[in-house]
C-alpha cells in the first residue's frame, strides 16, 4: 500500500504520485511557480498528476487552459518574461507539435537572442512515449526534435525517485527544460526521498550507472531503463555481465560517465523506442565513437523502435524494442554464433 508522503522522509510512491510530490514542493518553494495545461486544475490532469493542487494553491496558480498547444507555451513565455516559473503540461506526447514552433523559435532562443537578458525557466512535463495501448498521437518519442535545438534542456525520467527530484530541479533552473515522463511507468512504485535537498542530490545532467558490467555497456533512458535492466538480468544466466547506464539528460549528455563505462567494457548497446534514423541513439555511437575508438572492440549497435509512424495497439509490442531484441544485440556486439540475425540468414 502506498505510504502517505504529506511529511518529509521515505516514502513508497508511484512515479506519478513522485511527480505530484515534486510539484507540490516546487510550488511551496517558490510561488513564482505556476502550472499550466489542459484540464489540469479541477480534473486533475490526464493522468492525475497535478491532483489536489488546485485546492492547495488556488487558481492563479493552477491554471486551466484552452485546448491550444501553442496558446499555452506562448502565454508561458510572457510569464517566464515576467519573472514566473512556468511549468507546462501537453497532455500526451504527440500533442507537442502545436506548439513546436513556440518551442524551437521562442523558448529555445529567447535567452541567446537577448543576449543573456531575459531567462526563460519554463519546464515543458511531456508524458511520453508508447506501451499503454493508447490511440494515434498518444505514444510518439519527439525527444530528437528537442535535442537537435540549443538552447534547451532535454531530460527523461526512469524511476519515482528521479521523477520527484528532477522534475523540482528542472523548475529551479533558469534555463527551458523538456520533461519527459514516460506514461507506461506512471504507476511503477519505488523508493523516494521526500526529505531530499535537491541541492544535495545527482545534477540532473548527470547519467548514472544504475548496474556495474563488465563486458558490455547498455545505454538506456526512460521506460527503456527497466526492460535493459531485465536484460541484464537475463543475461548473466548466460555468463554475460552488461553494465546498464540511465542516461538521464538527452542533452546535455554526460559523455565522461558514458565513455568510461565503454573504456571499461570496450562495447556498447543503446536502447530507445524512438526511431533509429537520425534519433538520440545514432548520435550517442556517433560521439561515443570518437571519443572511445581505440578501445572499442566491436561496433556499436542501436535498439530502437522502428521507422514507420506509431502502430495501432495492437501492434505496439512488435515495435518497442524488447528484452529479445537487447540480447540479440548484445550477442552481435560479442560476436556471439546465436543471434537473431545470424539465424535468420
């Protein structure tokens, strides 16, 4: 049963009551915080995330919008220029088009064209990405549009834990944050601090292993971090160690905690459910290759969904990259004789 968090300290949450959690002391912290979106105040979101808010913090706070994508980071970016905090919610992840321009052309650039005079400490909360049988629009991974533009921060959540102090951590910081929250992990339980000092804790920058290896380095983010570490798991029945990274920031990326685990390993997997064609995956080998080629001992592989638009439900767990589709990789990268491709020839 989930414990009751309304005191500081340890608590078992779901990730999106950590969200709630981590709202709720962003905007007792600080009352230039305000949150923004579509049924988010008396409904209490979508997904529940901004529950009970409203009653805590009153309407001007907790503000319910038109359905206008565009309409919302706009008036966001007004707020950001008069000192508030805004804290966006598009309602699911293939709704953030409508606003893409807003995004890329003014949140993205404001601080850089004013040169250094106007901030614009807007988090965009994305719930994000696929495996809950949703319809069309509603299990996109646009996170590679985002990470192509400077100027903005683009960071993706794995566990209650990282949801409840990074989501504080991006409203803190005066430059644009893109939150991802992966929707199929909104009722994972875990662990959470409720007493931490975001100041004490991993920058959200930071990646982290989150299981030492010693023969392979799995980069994963977002829902993806749970089904590599399953395949971690699995894979020692088999004698293979695989150090699994939580990439954490999609940009900036850590690439010291990424190139010293494939120092270490001298191979390296990315998972991602995006697509593989220009996505987060191809630049990390990319990087990861020029930075590590000389103790590299096979080419890197990239897991990803594949290139075709977001298949129906029923379709979805043949595009979401799976713990079987890992382990066939991890075989080609140790050139192992079973893998999936090889038996398919």
């Amino acid at each position: 049963m989930t414990q009751q968090h309304t005191a500081a300290g340890p608590a078992t949450l779901t990730m999106g009551k950590a969200l709630t959690a981590g709202l709720r002391s962003a905007m007792t912290r600080d009352d230039r915080v305000v949150v923004m979106g579509e049924d988010i105040g008396r409904l209490g979101g979508v997904f529940r995330i901004t529950d009970g808010l409203l009653d805590e913090f009153g309407a001007g706070r907790v503000i319910d919008t038109p359905l206008a994508e565009s309409g919302i980071v706009g008036t966001a970016v007004g707020l950001a220029y008069r000192g508030f905090r805004p804290v966006v919610e598009i309602q699911f992840d293939g709704f953030v088009y409508p606003a893409f321009d807003q995004v890329v052309c003014q949140v993205a650039k404001l601080h850089y064209r004013t040169r250094g005079q106007v901030n614009m400490p807007i988090t965009i909360r994305i719930p994000w990405a696929g495996g809950v049988g949703a319809a069309e629009h509603h299990s996109e991974s646009p996170e590679a549009y985002f990470v192509h533009t400077a100027g903005l921060r683009v960071v993706a959540v794995s566990n209650p834990q990282d949801a409840y102090t990074m989501l504080q951590q991006a409203i803190a910081c005066d430059d644009p944050v893109v939150f991802f929250e992966p929707k199929r992990l909104y009722h994972t339980k875990g662990a959470v601090d409720l007493g931490a000092d975001i100041a004490d804790a991993a920058p959200m920058g930071l990646a982290r292993v989150v299981r030492e290896g010693s023969d392979v380095t799995l980069v994963a983010y977002g829902a993806q971090v749970t089904t590599a570490m399953d395949a971690a798991t699995a894979a020692e029945d088999d004698g293979v160690s695989i150090e699994v990274v939580d990439l954490r920031s999609l940009s900036p990326v850590d690439y010291r905690t990424l190139s010293a685990s494939v120092r270490k390993t001298g191979r390296m997997v990315v998972t991602h459910e995006a697509g593989g064609e220009a996505g987060v995956g191809a630049e990390l080998i990319a990087s990861i290759t020029e930075q590590c080629f000389h103790h590299l001992e096979a080419a890197p592989v990239r897991v990803t969904g594949h290139d075709i638009p977001y298949p129906p439900a029923k379709l979805e767990k043949h595009h979401l990259p799976d713990l079987d589709r890992i382990l066939d990789a991890v075989d080609r990268v140790l050139d192992r004789p079973n893998s999936l491709s090889e038996v398919a020839l």
